[in-house]
C-alpha cells in the first residue's frame, strides 16, 4: 500500500477538465467540503457555504478548469480540481444566484482564480498553490494585469501566503439561517 502521507516521491499532473469529468468533479468538491472547512466553520455553516459552492459548467465550457492528478497504487487519482475565470462572475457554481457570465475585458476587468478544492485525504500537499500557478499564469498569458477571487474563510490562509489582499468581507445568509462569508481579495499578475 501506497503511504499517501509521504510527499516527497509525489508527482502532480494537470489537464483541461472535460465534461464527462463533471461527476469525479461534484464528488471531490463534496468531499472537500465536508471535511476542509471543519476546522474553521460550524456543520450548519458549512451547510450555508454549499448554497454558493459547486461545479460551474462554464469553467469547462471555456476550457479554464484544471483537474490535479497524481498515481496512486498503479491508478491516476483526481486529487484537486480549480481554475480561472475570463468572465463577470466572482464565485459560484451553475446555481448560484446572481451570475454574471458576460466576458471580462482583460485591459479594464481582472481574471477571477475560481472553484478551488483538494481532496481532504491529499491536502497541505502543494495542490492548492499549483492550481493557483496555473490559474494566475493561464490569465496572464490571456493578457489580463489582476486576479482576484471570492474566498471563505478556510482558503483565505493560503490566498494572503500567496499575495492575495483582501478588497471586501462580505456575510450572506443562507436558506437554513447561518451566515455564509465571501472574502473578495485582489493581486496583480505583473
């Protein structure tokens, strides 16, 4: 048996997500969110976050979604799965209220990083910075000059190690009662 806590020997790869990967996709998100966020919301919050989280077809559409892999026991395993966006929308999956997929202009708008998740068996692993390489050089290589991106409380760690700034903090309620923070953080790609 493979130790998936040894790291040293790990080998991530990448690929244009596909929409036949949309299933693998939700339950990794599933996954994700069920089990990272605990150390920092209570169930009935992490309940509320799923009201504005899940997969986004758009991202796929566009082909802007990666899909981090790795070998595991003979087998490729989908470990984490993030993007970016060329469009209006910060967050969200297809049923988040209040999207704007209208494209963004690179000279005036900025890239959004979106829809970030690593499996909870392979977190603290690099996965969530490699998506974040792949994200912020993939807009910048689309000649965008700012990224930014609609984070909860659990990434926002990881999006300040990585040079991000919080723009906004802002708390929605969701159906069941429970507030739901959206944390609005900006860097520049030059």
């Amino acid at each position: 048996m493979t130790d998936i806590t040894d790291s040293s020997s790990l080998i991530l790869t990448h690929r244009i997500a596909e929409e036949s990967d949309i299933e693998a996709i939700r339950q990794l998100m599933q996954a994700s969110i069920a089990e990272n966020m605990k150390a920092f919301l209570s169930a009935s919050e992490i309940e509320a976050a799923k009201e504005t989280m899940g997969v986004d077809k758009t991202l796929i559409e566009d082909g802007t979604y990666f899909l981090i892999e790795t070998i595991c026991e003979g087998k490729s395993v989908l470990v984490g799965c993030g993007g970016w966006g060329k469009r209006k929308t910060l967050y969200g999956g297809d049923h988040t209220v209040g999207r704007d997929d209208s494209l963004s202009d690179p000279d005036a708008d900025a890239a959004r990083i979106r829809a970030m998740y690593t499996h909870p068996d392979w977190t603290r692993r690099g996965i969530g910075t490699f998506l974040l390489n792949l994200g912020e050089d993939a807009a910048r290589q689309a000649g965008f000059k700012t990224i930014e991106l609609g984070s909860t409380v659990p990434g926002e760690p990881l999006y300040l190690t990585r040079g991000y700034v919080e723009v906004e903090r802002r708390v929605e309620w969701a159906a069941n009662g429970s507030e739901s923070t959206i944390i609005k953080m900006v860097k520049p790609l030059v």
